[in-house]
C-alpha cells in the first residue's frame, strides 16, 4: 500500500523531533553535569577562600560558612563575619546569604543569551533577621546591600556592589546613608584589585550627651593595587569629597568645620629592591566657625624602604596582631610586647638608611602662603633611647633638612578674623582684632626668634635646617648640635 505524502513527512518530522528532543536531553545533561562539576569547584574554592581570609587577617575578625547547599544548577550559602568592633566598643556581625550560579552557563545568564562561558555568578545580599541587617532601615523596605559577580573560566572576578539610602541608630546615635554603587575587577586570584565607587552622602548623628554631627557629601572612590614582587601591596588610590561638616557643642562653644574639594590619593611602587610611596592631602577650601581659613595641601613620602625586609616587619605586626591580649594585660604591657616583636625588623629596616618626608606642606590665602617641607633619612642606633616606662626602638637620624616659611601677613588676617572678643570679653572692632593680632605675632616671634631657629625675610618668618650627621646649619650658621639633642635624642 503506498504511503501518503503527507504521512511520510508527519513521521519525518516526529522522527527528526525526537531527534532534536534528544540532543537537547544530552545536551541539557551535560549542561547539567558541567554545572554540578563546576559547583563543586566553586565550594571548594570558597571554602578554601574563607580558611586562607582567616589564616592571614589581622584585623579580628572572622569570617564562618554558616551553611553551604549545593545543587546542580546552583547553590546558596550564608556567610557570618564577627568580631568587628561595634560603635560603642560592643561586637558588631554581619551575616550575607550569596547564591551562586553554576558554569559554564549559568542559569541568569543563559535567559539574557549572554553565551560566554564562565566559571560561576553570584548574587548576595547582607542578611536581614540576624546582625547589623536586623537593625538597618531603608528607605525601601524591601532594599539591601546587593553584591553581583562574574567569576570567569581564568578565575577573574568582575562585580558590583549596590548600597540602598539606609539609616542605622544605636544608643541614641545614628547613621544615614545615601546610595551609592561600586564597580571592581579582581584578577589572577586576587593579585590585583580594581574598585571605583560613589557614595552620594553619609551623616552622622552622635548621641545626645555628646552633641555632635558629621555630614560628608559626593564621595567617589578609586583603587588599583596589586600585589607586588615583595608580597605587599602597590598601586593608586584616592578618596574624594565634594563638601564635609563636622559640628559639636564643647566647653568652649559651638565648633564647626566645614571644607570641600578634598582629596586624598596615595601610590606605592617598587623596583628590584626598594619600595616607596606618598600620600596627598589636599583641602580645597577650609571654614573653622564660619571664618575661611584657606586651602591646606600636604604630602608625604616614605623612600627606599626595603623590600624584603619590609615584608618581614609586616609579617612580624600581622603575626603579634593576631595574637589574643592576655587576661590583665596593661597597655604598658602591650607596648612592651609590640615593640619587643618589631624590633629585630625594624632594626634590618634601618640599615638601608629609609627616608621620609613631609616634601610639601602649604597653606594658602588671599593674604599669603606658608609652607613647610621636612627630609629625615633615619638609621639604627646602638644605643635605645629611653623615654617614659617605653624602650624605644633603635632609631637615630642620619641626615635632615628642614625648610619653614610662614606668612605674617596670613596669620595676622586670620587671628584677628577668628578673634570675637578683647580683654575682658569685651566686643571688638575688626580694625581693634587685627592691632591685637599684630601684638600677640609680636610676641611669639620675640620669644622664638632668641633661638636663633627662626629669622625674618621681609613679610616672611623663615627657618632652614640643615644635619649630616656630624654637623648642624641653621639659617647659614654652623650650631652645636647638641641644641637638637636636647629637643630630639634621635639626633646622635
């Protein structure tokens, strides 16, 4: 009997469905059976993560794998970070539930036909019924810390981290946030780190007794370190703020300071042996009681810090870190134990002869600018210093120079700006606060300039020193060194 046309092609078509039912079965199973294996590479990887975070912190606390379920296509755990210190000296907890996406194609993915594979996703999201999350208000209920991550087949880690507008009280005291999101790449396990982040405000509110406020607005955060040759770590990072107050009520009367265009940035780099580095400061804008008083810059350098022993000495403060402080023990005590355990370091450290340095320290009015700039190369002495129930290390100083140069004009503007009252408490006129800040500069100087330490440039109150080791120049006169060892016994 012949077969229809139509028939052949109906079975055609069932066979070559079956045909593709099976090859998606196959293939499901094996998307199946490579997430699984994935998954359980990922559990042992985190496992091992959270046992490695604890062996090497050295800041108290603890992270615990409170529960770890594994299934197929993913997997969620809950994580318990303790032993922070709480605002009130009380022990502050989070607890993170984290879902993880098992590779090559995770699940989330896989919906968005996002076909790169990769080694797993997470998503977390900071606990609310236990810890800090049970006493955090947000502006949305249903809002929380949020953590996203692609770990890539190399082990890279590419994440974001989004924070709700929240608000915090405890003992009377508050803490709100603003939102804010922040953006990082951690490559080669970790090595290398890169974060950027925004943060649109955080205030906060000291408890009543203490009657003070802190209010910080347009954050944005940079960083990119990594480790370096000597296992430590190099890199660029920044911290800026768009405007700050901070207010309190003291003895004295109502304190306020507010600034804005503040930054600082840090670097740290090596090369084959040595490491260095600085740290900027810089205020755009400074206001002490509602008085300008300026922009205030600064930098400091450390300079061929051994590498290799750099690392012992911070090795040897992670290893006295971690230890637990005895029952009884006095802060004489922990002192005397801390520098006991950095002192065989410390001593290799200073016969590479370190320098540090204050390279630029300037304030800068419409009135004038003032500057200070200090080089100190140090070295170890056979001889500790002793000062107060403390041995101090062995440290002496090889060479220095400093440069001062302080504008009267500046200072004088100021003081008499800030000066509200004259004897007695009696108001005052401007014109009569800046003849009394004119005396009050008077007298200082007189009293300094005997010294020798300090001489007048003009407008300009100057001192330049200058020590070798041997001999001590000040202002372009030789001096007795003994005149800085009596001030400073670190000057042999």
């Amino acid at each position: 009997m012949a077969t229809c046309p139509s028939q052949s092609m109906d079975r055609i078509m069932k066979r070559a469905g079956a045909v593709v039912v099976a090859v998606a079965a196959v293939a499901g199973a094996g998307w199946a059976g490579a997430s699984w294996y994935t998954g359980k590479r990922v559990e042992e990887t985190v496992r091992q993560g959270v046992a490695d975070a604890n062996k090497a912190n050295d800041w108290g606390a603890k992270i615990e794998i409170v529960s770890y379920e594994r299934g197929i296509l993913n997997s969620t755990a809950r994580y318990r970070i303790s032993g922070l210190a709480g605002t009130t000296g009380d022990e502050l907890l989070l607890a993170i539930d984290s879902k993880v996406h098992h590779g090559p194609l995770p699940l989330d993915r896989l919906v968005k036909f996002q076909l790169k594979p990769v080694s797993a996703t997470t998503e977390s999201t900071l606990a609310r019924d236990e810890g800090l999350g049970s006493r955090l208000s947000t502006v949305d209920a249903g809002a929380s810390f949020r953590e996203r991550s692609v770990i890539d087949t190399q082990g890279n880690v590419d994440f974001r981290i989004d924070t709700p507008a929240m608000r915090f009280a405890q003992d009377g005291g508050t803490l709100e946030v603003a939102g804010g999101a922040f953006t990082g790449l951690s490559e080669k396990e970790m090595t290398h780190i890169r974060v950027n982040g925004t943060l649109e405000s955080v205030r906060i509110v000291a408890p009543v007794a203490q009657q003070g406020t802190v209010d910080i607005r347009n954050i944005t955060i940079s960083s990119d370190n990594r480790v370096g040759r000597f296992g430590l770590q190099i890199g660029d990072g920044s911290l800026r703020v768009g405007s700050f107050t901070i207010a309190a009520a003291t003895p004295a009367g109502p304190f306020a300071l507010a600034g804005s265009d503040f930054v600082v940035a840090s670097h740290i780099e090596e090369d084959e042996k040595f490491m260095s580095g600085h740290v900027s400061y810089n205020f755009g804008k400074l206001a002490l009681n509602n008085t300008d008083i300026g922009a205030i810059d600064a930098r400091f350098a450390v300079r061929k810090l051994d590498g290799a022993t750099t690392a012992k000495l911070s090795e040897s403060y992670r290893e006295f870190a971690r230890k637990p402080r005895q029952p009884g023990e006095t802060d004489e005590a922990a002192a005397r134990a801390a520098i006991a355990n950095l002192q065989a370091p410390l001593k290799d450290l200073l016969t590479h002869s370190p320098a540090f340095a204050l390279d630029a320290l300037t304030w800068t009015t419409p009135v004038g600018q003032s500057s200070l700039k200090v080089d100190v190369t140090l070295k170890p002495r056979d001889t500790p210093v002793e000062r107060a129930e403390v041995n101090v290390p062995g440290v002496a100083v090889d060479r220095a120079t400093l440069d001062l140069s302080v504008s009267q004009p500046a200072v004088i503007d100021l003081i008499a700006r800030l000066t509200k009252a004259g004897p007695g408490g009696q108001k005052i006129t401007q014109e009569q606060a800046r003849e009394q800040a004119t005396m009050v500069v008077a007298m200082l100087l007189g009293g300094v300039s005997q010294s020798g330490f300090l001489t007048a440039q003009g407008d300009k109150v100057e001192s330049h020193i200058k020590y070798d080791g041997k001999t001590l120049n000040v202002n372009g006169q030789d001096v007795p060194p003994e005149m800085l060892r009596e001030i400073l016994p670190m000057f042999e």
